[in-house]
C-alpha cells in the first residue's frame, strides 16, 4: 500500500513538472515540419525551373525562346552559388549595430550549419535553401520586361548584381530583423521583398532598354501558347510551396494560405477573363493565366493573414486592377514591359501589401472574417506601416536598379544587342542554337 501510494506522488510529480522541463528544454526537431518544408523548397523551385521559363518562354516569339529558358538557368545557378558565398548570411544573421539595415558575415559559406543546427524546429540548412529559391525566382522575374533584346553577359551581370544589392537588403529589412519587419510590416511570403522588388526593376529595366524594334506597330503574339499554359500552371501548382511554405509549418496555418493562395488565383483568373470577354467578345487562354499570376502575386503578402473571404476579394481586386495597369502601361504610356512584369507583380505586390494592412488590422467590424487580426497596431498605424514599406522597397528599388543597369553598360559595352541581331533573334546570335528545327 505504501509502495503504491509512493509510486502514485512520483507520477503526479512528474505530471506537474513536466511541462516546466519541456518549455526549458532546447527546441527538437519536428519531423513533420521538416517533410512539409522540404516538399515546399522543391515547389518553389519548381517554379522558376521549369515552370517561369515555360510561362515567359511561351509568350515570346520562337526565335528567342531559348534565351528565355537559358536565362532562368543561369540566374538559379548564380544565385545558388551567391547564396552560398554570402548571401544567406546577409540576408538573415545578425548585423550587429546595423542590424536594422542589413545582416552580418558569421554564416559565409554556411559557417557554423551544421546537420543539427535548427532554425525553429526546422534544419537550418532546409530553411537556408527554401529562402534561396525565393532569391532565385525573383531577379529571374525581372528578365520578362526586356526579354528579346538584352544582351546575355548584361543580363547575368545585372541579375547577379541587383540580388545581392536590391534582394538581399530588403529581404534583411522584411525578414531577417531589419527595420521593416521592426515596425510590425505583414508580408507572409514576399509582395514587398519579391514582387515589388521585382516589378519595380521590370519597369525600371523596360524604360532604360527602350521598346522592341516595331513595338506598337508589328503585332508581337506568343509563339507557343501551350507552352505558357503549361508553365502557368506549374507557377499555380509551384504557388503553393511560396505561400503555404512560408508558414514553415504543417499546420493549420500553411492550409489556410494554401487555400488563400487557390481562391486568389481562381478569382484573378477569372476576373480577368470576364473584362476580356465583355470588352473584346472572346475570353483568351493568355488572358485567364495572367489573370491567375496576378491573383497569386497579390494574395502573397495577405496568404498567412487573411481567410477565403479575404482572398476572394483580394482576387477578385487583382484581376480587375492588374487587367487596366497592363493596358495603362501598354497603350496609355507605350512602355514596352515586354510580359507585363511591372502591372502584374508590381501592381499585385503593391495592391496585396495595402490590402493586408486593411484586412488584419484589429477591430475592423465589416471586415471582421476576412482576416486574422495579425497586425497589432490600429488600422490607421497599420496602413501606415503598409505604405512606407511599398514606398522604401519601391524607391530604393527604382534607384539601384538604374545605377546598376548604367553600370552594367558600361562593363559590357551596352545593354541591348543590335538592331540586325534583334531580327536575327537572340537564339542563333546569342547561343547559337535554335529552339525548333523540325527539319
């Protein structure tokens, strides 16, 4: 009896005292967070490889779609090898006193990662390389603004040059401790730290190149839509390791931005289509992909935030806003983004990174569903906060990204290829190779 009683006071001590170890205790690794991530790392690259060289690859004409493909190819392989050297490091360790601005050297090369070093619950080798493709498909992008008339050796250098000067910063600013992220900015998976950054440099790049030969008089049409469809949907499948993934989590909060993610791009898709098929009488196949691009570049920076309620009109918004922008830029100001990068992710990232500012800031009334009250300011501080990122990312975006373009020039002797090889293509000029010889 005694004995039983002893046995009994033992495990009622262990009962209460076990949740104080357990909070003690140094975080374990999560096995299914782990499986989760690496699935999600996989699909973000799956998206730039093969899915965005597919996507922009279509849409150009044939005698330069291997430059396209070769493009996103050398852009992952440099960004990796970046990101390795020192990149990762910048972006996420700790700068000391300029913390707030940008990171530190302590992790070059993965110094001190070792197969037991943890960032969260997760490998931080694992968190190290998702966080890379992210820094992989945003400069790649970029190259959609002047694809069909850019030089190879100006565009790897000023991809190379503008990651680590533009996307290793700002990415510091949002999520590696810099001041934005200080300041209490929402951005689940990147509307300021890629789309922005990334449609900004487009505009930026399309403007500084000057148009295509013939643009505005020689019709332009892609030359193989089945091949952007099926990179459309790649980027949509692609989509849902961005989102979802950035939870670094299984759990209930990367299933509600998986779903978030699935509703935007269902309502951008179409949204879109209905404007064309009211304005034009036909909907286009081109027309509802780029509809669903611009629902998943605004749902972005709102998928870890808001609920389906929220993404449908964030959707829905992304269809309508980015289908107007992309005649604005096209027609209205005959800027010759050449696959609409600027009206489709900068515009969405703009648009997605106001939205969430309005959908989670608490005490909304109407609102109230629509997102999870993850800001902790007012409504009004929130917006504010919201502002000032998409203004600094959007600044200080536009201005590197000219001086590293006037820098680029003058490394390589000029950014654009010449007249005669524009019409030669930059297949055969550039590669010497050709997309199709059916013969």
């Amino acid at each position: 009896m005694l004995q039983r009683s002893v046995r009994g006071s033992l495990l009622l001590l262990g009962a209460v005292s076990a949740p104080a170890f357990a909070e003690t205790s140094a975080p374990a690794l999560n096995a299914g967070n782990t499986a989760w991530i690496l699935t999600a790392t996989a699909l973000v690259l799956f998206m730039t490889l093969p899915g965005l060289a597919l996507f922009y690859g279509g849409l150009v004409r044939s005698r330069n779609v291997l430059s396209v493909l070769m493009q996103c190819f050398a852009i992952a392989a440099g960004v990796s090898l970046l990101w390795l050297i020192g990149l990762y490091s910048l972006a996420f360790s700790d700068g000391g006193a300029a913390n707030s601005v940008i990171g530190g050297f302590s992790k070059i090369f993965f110094s001190g990662i070792s197969r037991d070093s943890l960032t969260g619950d997760i490998p931080e080798i694992l968190f190290a390389a998702f966080q890379m493709t992210f820094a992989i498909i945003t400069p790649s992008l970029i190259i959609g603004a002047f694809a069909e008339r850019m030089k190879f050796s100006a565009m790897l250098l000023f991809s190379l040059l503008w990651t680590v000067l533009v996307y290793v910063p700002v990415c510091h600013w949002v999520w590696g401790g810099g001041f934005l992220q200080q300041m209490g900015l929402l951005d689940f998976a990147g509307g300021t730290v890629v789309h922005i950054t990334a449609g900004v440099a487009a505009l930026v790049a399309a403007i500084v190149l000057g148009p295509r030969k013939g643009f505005g008089r020689t019709a332009m049409p892609p030359h193989n839509m089945t091949m952007t469809v099926i990179g459309a949907g790649m980027l949509w499948v692609g989509w849902y390791g961005f989102n979802a993934g950035s939870a670094l989590a299984a759990n209930g909060s990367a299933g509600m931005a998986l779903v978030a993610t699935h509703i935007s791009a269902s309502a951008g898709a179409l949204m879109w289509m209905a404007i064309e098929w009211k304005k034009f009488g036909k909907p286009s196949v081109l027309g509802i992909v780029t509809g669903m691009v611009a629902g998943l570049g605004t749902i972005t920076p709102a998928s870890g935030s808001v609920g389906p309620a929220g993404a449908l009109v964030i959707g829905l918004s992304a269809g309508f806003v980015c289908f107007y922008m992309t005649h604005f830029i096209k027609r209205t100001l005959q800027i010759d983004d050449s696959l609409d990068v600027f009206p489709v992710h900068g515009v969405g990232g703009i648009l997605g990174t106001f939205l969430v500012g309005i959908f989670c800031a608490p005490g909304l009334g109407v609102f109230s569903g629509m997102g999870f009250g993850a800001g902790n300011n007012s409504i009004g501080q929130q917006l504010g906060v919201q502002m000032l990122g998409i203004i600094v990312t959007a600044g200080y975006t536009a201005l590197l990204t000219w001086g590293l373009l006037w820098l680029t020039g003058k490394f390589t002797g000029g950014l654009r290829v010449t007249d005669s090889h524009e019409t030669e293509g930059l297949d055969l000029v550039l590669h010497n190779e050709r997309g199709y010889d059916l013969l």
